[in-house]
C-alpha cells in the first residue's frame, strides 16, 4: 500500500512536532530530518502525478469494464460492470477520482474473477488484458528511483 498525500503530510507533521523539543538526541533529530527529507521527495512526485494516474487507470478500467457482456453473457453481472464502464470522471479532485479508482477496482477483481471462470477465446483474451492493467496499475505507482 502507498501512502497518500495527506497521511505523509501527517507524519511530516508529528516528526516536526517531535524534534522541536530541545532534549532530542542530535542522532534522533538527524535521522527525522533524513526521513522527512525522503516523505517530501515522496509527497511532491505523488502530489504531481496522482490525479493524472487516476484518470489513466480509471479510463482504462472502465474500458476493460465495458467488455464484460462479450466476454461473460448477458446477466446480472455483466450488466452491472457494464454501467459501471460508461461512467466518467468529473470531479477532479484526488479523493474524488481515488473514490472512483476503488470501486472500479473492486469491479475489476469481480470481472478478473468471471472471466477466470468462464470459457471461450473473448473471455481468455480480457483475462489476459486484465493482467496486463494490473501490470500497468503498478507501474504507474512505482516511485522515481524505486530499484523496483
């Protein structure tokens, strides 16, 4: 799990309240400095590029979304991720698109659930596309600098 924003902040905010005091240890107070160094570094990549990233991620959900009825059928299910897919981000605020993210992810495992399940070369073939988003999700959180 990553941080968001807000909660690095935080804790920016308790190391800071806690080195004020004058009897921390120099050693205490220099490694909070270097970890408050790291959380801002952090904190502005992912204050940069978060809003971004969740549209990317939910634009491409909810295109994977959309496939479900060709890979699954018609039924309750199908039809449910189906509406979900013709969904779109209008409010732009990071708690807001975060909001979206979680649901369509949620509906992402329900379909990579089906089509796991269910047989034929279109279910096989979104099975394989939902790999690949998992993939691509990940990469798309990896850190600048992270060694993997």
């Amino acid at each position: 799990m990553n941080p968001t924003v807000s909660d690095v902040l935080a804790e920016l905010s308790g190391l800071m309240m806690r080195n004020a005091a004058p009897d921390v240890a120099p050693a205490d107070r220099a490694s909070a400095l270097g970890m408050s160094s790291m959380l801002l570094a952090i904190a502005a990549q992912e204050w940069d590029r978060a809003a971004a990233r969740l549209v990317e991620e939910n634009r491409a959900v909810r295109a994977l979304l959309a496939e479900a009825p060709a890979a699954l059928g018609e039924g309750e299910l199908a039809e449910r991720l189906w509406a979900l897919s013709a969904g779109q981000d209008e409010d732009f605020r990071v708690s807001a698109l975060q909001a979206s993210n979680s649901a369509l992810r949620a509906a992402l495992i329900e379909l990579q659930v089906a089509v796991e399940a269910a047989e034929g070369e279109i279910a096989e073939r979104l099975e394989a596309a939902v790999w690949a988003e998992l993939v691509a999700s990940t990469e798309r959180r990896r850190l600048e600098g992270a060694p993997v």
